[in-house]
C-alpha cells in the first residue's frame, strides 16, 4: 500500500482559481496533475493534500505554510496564478513562504515551454525549498500544467531525495546520470492523460519500493559491448532491503494438519486442554495401596493393580493392593508405599502370589499419589496463535488426545541454481565445472525448516532457459529462490530475465552489504497469485548470508511466526577485526562455554572469502561488523560486537 511506503513522495495540490474556488468553473487541472503524481511510471507519489484556493496571496501562503510546516509534504504543485493578469499572484505568495528557490527547475519548464509557444515568456512560476517541501508553480492551464510538470518530473524523485537526506539513493542516482552520459532535453507530452515526460521514458519499469529512484535502464543483453560499465541498481542499506521484503510478504491463510505433519508449524488458533491430566489419581511408585491410618505393620495383599487396569478396584482397611506406577488408586486407598519400603512375609503358588507383607515405613495420606489434574487441569491453555510446534508441543497436544490443529499454511519454495559451470554432485565433473553446492543447501534448510520445496534444478545461463525455468518455477510454487547470475557479467541475466521477460516488479537489485551485494528481489504476478522471486548471488556463502537475512524472515513471516526476525546478541570478538567498506557479515563460532558475565566469545571462521563454504562450517553466528570509516578501520579485540544468531 503507497501509503505505507516510509520514503513515498508525499505531494499535495493546489489549484489557485477565484473562479474555481467560487465553483463557477472546474477545476480539471489539479485532478489532472493528481493522476500525472501519482502515476506509478513516473512520479510514484501519493497524494495527501488537494485544495483550491481564489487568487488572494493570504490564502495561498496559509495552505503553503499549513502543508509545509504541519502536513509536512514533500511536494506541493501549484496550479494558476502564475501570468501577468492583475489577481496572477502565485508567485508572490510562493516567494514569501521559501526559504530558497530552486530557479533551475522553473528554467527547465521556461526552456520546455518555449519549445512548444514563445507566450510562455511570460509565465513567472517560482519554484523552491521550504524546510524539507518542494514548491513548484505550474501554469493553470490543464495543457500547460501537464506539459510543465513533465519537464520537472524527472528531476523531483531526486530532488526530495536529496531534501530528505536519502543518500544510498541519491548517489545511486548520481553515478546513473553520470553513468548514462547527455540526457536529452525536454520534451512536450502528450495530451490528455497521465504520461508523464520523462528522461528515461522509453525505459522499462524497475520499482524500487519506496526508495522512488530513477526508473532503471536495461540494456540489450546481446549486445556485450554495450554492456553499462557500472551497476545499473542503487545499492540500498540492508535495513532498507529487508523492510521492502517484508511489505511485499504475506501472512499465509491457516490449515487444519494433521500432528504427525505438524512439526515446526506455527498455530493458528488458541488450544486449550479438553481433559485434566492425570485423568484419574494414579500412582507414582511401584509398591502398595495402602490407607496411611493403617500405618506400618503387616498386612494381607487383597489383589493387584496395573498400570491400563480400569479404576474399579476397592481397598478394604488393614489390607494392601499391590500397585505399578502408572495405575489407578483403588478407592479406599489414599497413599503408596513404594516397594523398597515393605517385606514379603507370605508367599503362595510357588512364588506367584503374595499373601503378605510388611510395611516397614509410616505413610502420610497423598504419599505417591498422582492427584487428577495435577499434571495439567482441563481448559489450560497449551498452545496459542504463533506458538512453533516443537517436538514438546506436539507431545503436549497429543497428552491431551488434540490431532488435528489448524496451522499457517507453509509457502512452497521453489530452489533453482543457475550457471553453465554447475554440474550435479552425483555426475562427473567436465572440465571447467564445479558441483553445484548452494540448491541442496538451500533445499536441505528449507527441509530443516519443514518448509515444503520443489527442485527446479541447475539452468543454464540463456534468456530463454532463465526464462523457462522462473515460470515453471512460479506455477509451481510461491516462493523461488534462485542462486547465481545477479552481478555485472554478460552471464548474469537474473535481472534482465525477470525485469525485462517476465516484467516481474524488481524491487532492488544492490544492497550495501558484504557479501551479498548484488541480491535481488522481485514480486510477480502469475495467474492471479503473487509470486515473491529471491535472486540471490552464486557465490555460496553469499547465498547462505542472503538466504539468512532475507529469505528466512520472509518465510517465517508467511508461515506465522509472531517475530519471523534474524536474532542478534552481543558478543565480544577474540581477535582485532579489519572492517571492509561495505557493513560486513563474518562466520563466526561464538562459544558460551567460555563466556564471561554471559557474553560469548567470538571466532571468525578463517579466510572470509565468498566463495568458501568451509568458512560456514563452524559458523554458528555472523558478525554484524559496520562499514569502515576513516575514524574506525578496524575493531579490536575484546570489544563487543552484534552478531547475527544462525543457530545455538
Ligand atoms: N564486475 C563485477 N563483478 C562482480 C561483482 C561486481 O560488483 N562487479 N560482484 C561480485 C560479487 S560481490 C558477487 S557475490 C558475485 C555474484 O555473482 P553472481 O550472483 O552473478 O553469480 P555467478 O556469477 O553466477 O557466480 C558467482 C560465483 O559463484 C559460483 N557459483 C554459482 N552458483 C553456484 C552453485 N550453485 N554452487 C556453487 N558455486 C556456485 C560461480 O561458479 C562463481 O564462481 O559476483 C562478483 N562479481
Ligand atoms: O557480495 Mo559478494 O557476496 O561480496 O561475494
Ligand atoms: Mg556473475
């Protein structure tokens, strides 16, 4: 939903009209430039103010102010007022509100106009910064608006960007427009309708969520030479990456399972005990039912309870009934004295039967006896909504006779590894093949995780099997994972494939991360369900890091968990630590045994490498070491870090 979106363009409208705001003409050019904000293409922006307003400048400067300083928008368009007639005063009243103009985008409108009519010398739209909102005047016409908007459009995602101090994206968006080289110049836009005029309008859609950056330009993947040199995708922080995941993930409806499928699914329902347990008193001890008034001394042995007997058996007083642990308490009885406590004084039947025996001890009435509802009275409440079905939950459930339990349903994953240089373990290994190593380490997780899997196999890296493979993928499951094939190579064709051939909604391709750079996440639709596609970088420990941080919280979330984040603690590291430029994540054995004040020491597992997945072996954390700067290069031993818990 845009307006949930923490860096949406928050943009209001106003239409400066005495005729319009007297109601003796429609206003069509504020609704006009409604649509042209928000048009998704462009902009992307939502609209959280319109208003109309007669050419007075108190009344202008008092919604300008009212939406800058307290609605705090990110944008304001104005409409009208903005020529030479007597009541024209926009500009007046815009000026007396900015803190700064900003005199090149009413240039680039000027410089647009011209094109299209020489009378648009005489329009006089102010355009600038007040605190953290852009105002920018645009003409009243419904034409001339639209046209006007076009020439800035292009350059206010950017601008807010910069007001609102988002920087990964702001030199994402740098490095592109550098990158990209002469833009051409403006150009009129159609008319009627929402087509924005942008600089890269002939481009296809790539969303970046809510971090609006400039629309991404692919190009042709034949065409290697003309390869962009730089990455085409802003690089987004981690935090960033992971909300944008986690808004585009669902809750799963729940299910009613079976318990013997139940294990590590999440509950769905409130289940409380339908009975007490123990259901009826029974014993704790082998030994005797006795009446503890009768106290120590010899006694006959009327007869026997064992353990699966049916409750009906009576003790008269001054006799014993031997009992198993587990049975009933015959009525009469109110305490077990334990075998080791008697001696055998009369036995018959050649050992068989015991006529007699000898209480040595003095019972107490309740000694061994396991009351009903001790254990657990009925109508406790056993599991709740979010509650993980471990092996103790589900033993808990099947006490009490509950079989059937409605859970989250679980998404199915679907695991594709892509690369002409992967071969299957099991197969001989052709020169310049490696064995693929990251699907059935993803598939082997998701296993661990009883999260249901499809195999999709090993794809060679062409459009037309990448393809191929994403959509029978997505008709087969609702999550696919694929590995490989996101960065800079004329191989890597994840991004162009699901971008450009399946015109799936990527939503970032870059994360400022090590390692797992180039992750890449998409949403798409396919007969009518949405399909959520990880790409995640070929590199295995890449895979194994980005997995962890993005797939697993997604998953977890889909299936119901209440707080489906990554756990981190402190730890306290044992060696100095070089810090890399991007916020790193190093394997790392943390080790409680040795722990101190219950902090655990941590071991980096060796050369940090991507492409060694022996260096996760002993990984039970990661570290969660920050970007270097010039006043920390490195952490020192014995300093407390974050880490990142990937098992305990
Ligand atoms: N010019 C640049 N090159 C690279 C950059 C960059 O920014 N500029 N980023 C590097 C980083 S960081 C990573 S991570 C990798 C990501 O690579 P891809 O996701 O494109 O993956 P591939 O190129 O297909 O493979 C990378 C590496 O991993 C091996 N691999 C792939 N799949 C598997 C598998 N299933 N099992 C085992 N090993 C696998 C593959 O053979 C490659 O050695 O890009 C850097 N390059
Ligand atoms: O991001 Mo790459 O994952 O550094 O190896
Ligand atoms: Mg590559």
């Amino acid at each position: 939903m845009a307006s949930t979106k923490r860096n949406t363009i928050r943009v209001g409208i106003l239409t400066v009209s005495d005729t319009c705001s007297r109601k003796e003409a429609v206003d069509k050019s504020g609704p006009n430039l409604k649509k042209l904000a928000e048009d998704t293409d462009g902009l992307d922006g939502v609209i959280v103010a319109t208003g109309i307003v007669p050419d007075e400048i108190s009344n202008i400067k008092e919604t300008l102010l009212e939406w800058s300083d307290v609605k705090e928008l990110d944008l304001i368009l104005t409409t009208g007022g903005t020529g030479f007639a007597d009541r024209d005063v926009t500009p007046e009243a815009t000026k007396s509100v900015l803190e700064k103009e900003a005199p090149g985008l009413a240039m680039v409108m000027l410089m647009g106009s011209l094109k299209i009519t020489p009378l648009a010398v005489l329009s006089r739209s102010v355009c600038g910064i007040r605190k953290r909102t852009l105002i920018v005047n645009l003409p009243g016409s419904l034409k001339g608006s639209q046209e006007c908007f076009g020439f800035v459009q292009p350059s206010l995602s950017h601008a807010i960007q910069l007001l609102k101090g988002e920087r990964a994206c702001v030199k994402a968006t740098h490095k592109e427009l550098a990158a990209s080289g002469p833009q051409p110049g403006p150009q009129p836009g159609p008319l009627p309708g929402p087509q924005p005029i942008n600089m890269v309008s002939n481009l296809p859609t790539v969303s970046h969520g809510h971090h609006n950056c400039q629309k991404i330009r692919h190009h042709d993947v034949e065409k290697v030479a003309r390869r962009p040199r730089d990455s085409i995708y802003p690089v987004i922080p981690l935090k960033d990456a992971l909300k944008i995941v986690m808004d585009h993930t669902p809750v799963l409806q729940p299910e009613v399972v079976d318990i013997n499928d139940a294990l590590a699914r999440i509950v769905a329902e409130e289940i409380k005990a339908p009975i007490s347990l123990p259901p009826f008193r029974n014993s704790i001890k082998d030994g005797y039912a006795v009446l503890a008034s009768d106290g120590p001394g010899v006694r006959q042995v009327m007869s026997d309870a064992i353990a699966g007997d049916a409750p009906d058996l009576e003790l008269i007083p001054g006799h014993v009934i031997r009992i198993t642990t587990g049975a009933p308490i015959p009525k009469g009885a109110d305490a077990v004295v334990q075998v080791e406590d008697t001696e055998l004084v009369e036995e018959a039947d050649d050992g068989r039967r015991e006529v007699s025996i000898k209480i040595l001890s003095t019972p107490t009435p309740g000694q061994d006896i396991r009351p009903i509802g001790s254990d657990l009275q009925e109508g406790t409440m056993l599991v709740g909504p979010g509650s993980k079905l471990s092996p103790p939950e589900l033993g808990l459930l099947a006490s009490v006779g509950i079989t059937k339990i409605k859970c989250y349903r679980r998404p199915v994953v679907g695991v594709c590894s892509t690369g002409n240089e992967l071969t299957e373990p099991s197969e001989e290994l052709p020169p310049g093949h490696i064995y693929d190593s990251n699907r059935i380490t993803m598939l082997a997780t998701l296993l661990e995780m009883n999260v249901p899997t499809v195999d999709v196999g090993i794809t060679p890296d062409t459009v037309q099997a990448t393809k191929d493979v994403l959509l029978k993928a997505a008709s087969q499951s609702d999550v696919i994972v694929t590995t490989g094939g996101v960065s800079m190579g004329e191989k890597d064709l994840l991004k162009y494939v699901l971008s450009e051939e399946l015109k799936a909604t990527l939503h970032f391709g870059r994360i400022f991360i090590k390692p797992g750079k180039p992750t890449t996440f998409c949403t798409f639709e396919y007969e009518g369900a949405k399909k959520l596609f990880f790409s995640l970088p070929g590199n295995p420990v890449s895979g194994i890091v980005t997995f962890n941080h993005f797939v697993l919280p997604c998953l977890r979330r889909m299936m119901g968990y209440t707080n489906p984040h990554l756990k981190r603690i402190k730890c306290r590291v044992m060696a100095d630590l070089k810090l890399d430029p991007r916020p790193e994540f190093q394997r790392a054995h943390l080790d409680w045994q040795s722990a101190e004040d219950g902090v655990p020491l941590a071991s980096t597992t060796g050369n940090q490498i991507s492409s060694r997945l022996i260096s996760m072996l002993q990984a039970n954390a990661l570290l969660a070491l920050p970007s270097q700067s010039d006043q920390q290069k490195m952490i020192p031993k014995g300093s407390l870090v974050e880490a990142v818990v990937l098992r305990l």
